[in-house]
C-alpha cells in the first residue's frame, strides 16, 4: 500500500527554483533515506511533503488521498483546511532542532497532541506515552523539563511525541545534524528499532553509513532533481551517476 505520492513537485522561491519535477513515492513498511549536499532542496522536499510549504506545481497524495492536486496547468490547488486536518493525522515529523514546548514537562509534551487534536482520552494518552518513554529509555524523565535533558534525551521525546500521533509515516529533518558526535549513535540506534518493527519513514540524513544500513531505499538529490535512487547498495556502493559518485568520493575521503 502507498502511504505517500509525490508527483512532479515544482517549488520556487522568488526566482530559486528549488525543486524541479520530483516524483517519488513510499510505500508501506519503506525506509526511504535522502541524500545530497546543502542546497540540494531535501529540506524543502520534506517540507512541502508535511506541508510545511505549499508546492508551486504538482500532486501531494497520502493514502490515495490528495492534500494538494495539479489543475490543468499543472498548478497545486490544496484541499480544504478541513481536510487538510484529517491529512495531517496520517504522519509525524522530527525536526533537527527538536521544537519541544520549553514550558511543558517530558510528559506533557508527548500528551497534548493527541489529547488536544487527536481528542482522545486522557488516560490511555497518558499511558501511552509513558510506555513510549520506556522505549525510548527516558521513563524516570517524564516530570523533567527540556532544559534539564540532553540534546539526545531531547531528540527522543520529540520522537516519541512524534509516535504518539499514531502516525502512518514519520518524517526526520537530519535528525542529528543538532546533536554532538557522541549523542547521534542513540537517536540513530532509535530510528534502526523503529525500521526494524516496519515503521514507515522518510529520513533526510547526512549520515551515510547510516542510510545504507537503515533505509531499504535511497534517493540521491541535487541541484532541486533526483539525480540518482535505489537499493542501498547500489546507491552508496555502485552509484552510477557521475554527480552521485563526487558527491559520496567527499564523505569517504
């Protein structure tokens, strides 16, 4: 089943034309993983998929669903903000510099989401969350602030917050690029269980050796195209794209 449909994605900003037909899809129990260097329009692309930023041109479909659908000239018209809102409970997504609410606790945090939009009861909420908060290792931090954590405890609770939603698909926005050397290893290792228990995600990573072992697919970006996507292996390993290999030649040297 197809969680997500991008089709010929056309984004602008003022003469920038950042994104340039981008097509892909993802389907259910995927693990797509994008690459390509600053400026490439990753951001962007994630952006516009979570509605962050509307698209200029193309189709965005979740579940068959479209939130946003090309009109003759190829022109995103949206749906309705109702519907928009239903759209928007199908996914999650983790930021790189964490967006957590300063003055809520760890708990409050994870709760409010699905109790304020999501209107569901407040008990099997809280329950919820605390089981997410034993997944994550932070169950003695639930009455903690996010000063009081690390950038990695801080990363967590934003994924948890995130599954809390009971999203069909989550979305990470180089989820450690905030993060010391030492502290990207466990929001890494959190992401391998969450693809190991056939979460759907699409992660924009900076991490190579991450992408090829997590991802059972990866997209190679630059220049507002994808230049280049398939397995792992072949992507990171067998690139046959002349901008794909210079690109991956910088990391490996």
């Amino acid at each position: 089943m197809k969680i997500l449909e991008i089709n010929h994605c056309n984004k602008k900003f003022g003469e920038n034309e950042v994104l340039k037909d981008i097509s892909l899809s993802v389907s259910e129990g995927q693990v797509v993983s994008i690459i390509g260097p600053s400026g490439s329009g990753k951001s962007t692309l994630l952006r516009c998929a979570t509605l962050l930023e509307t698209m200029d041109g193309g189709d965005l479909i979740y579940l068959g669903d479209y939130a946003a659908k090309a009109d003759p000239q190829g022109k995103s018209v949206y749906a309705s903000k109702q519907d928009l809102q239903g759209i928007k409970q199908h996914f999650g997504l983790v930021f790189q510099n964490f967006n957590l609410f300063p003055h809520y606790t760890v708990l409050k945090n994870i709760t409010e989401p699905p109790i304020l939009i999501g209107k569901r009861p407040k008990e099997e909420v809280y329950a919820e969350a605390r089981v997410l908060l034993e997944k994550m290792g932070l169950a003695d931090k639930e009455k903690a602030y996010p000063y009081q954590l690390s950038g990695g405890q801080q990363q967590r609770v934003s994924i948890a917050r995130a599954l809390a939603m009971k999203p069909k698909i989550l979305f990470f926005d180089e989820p450690t690029s905030a993060l010391d050397p030492e502290l990207t290893g466990e929001i890494l290792q959190v992401i391998k269980e969450l693809a190991a228990e056939h979460m759907t995600m699409v992660i924009v990573t900076h991490e190579m050796s991450f992408a090829r072992d997590v991802s059972n697919h990866i997209i190679f970006m630059d220049g507002g195209v994808i230049v280049e996507e398939g397995e792992p292996d072949q992507i990171i390993n067998h690139p046959q794209q002349e901008r794909t290999k210079a690109f991956l030649h910088r990391f490996q040297q």
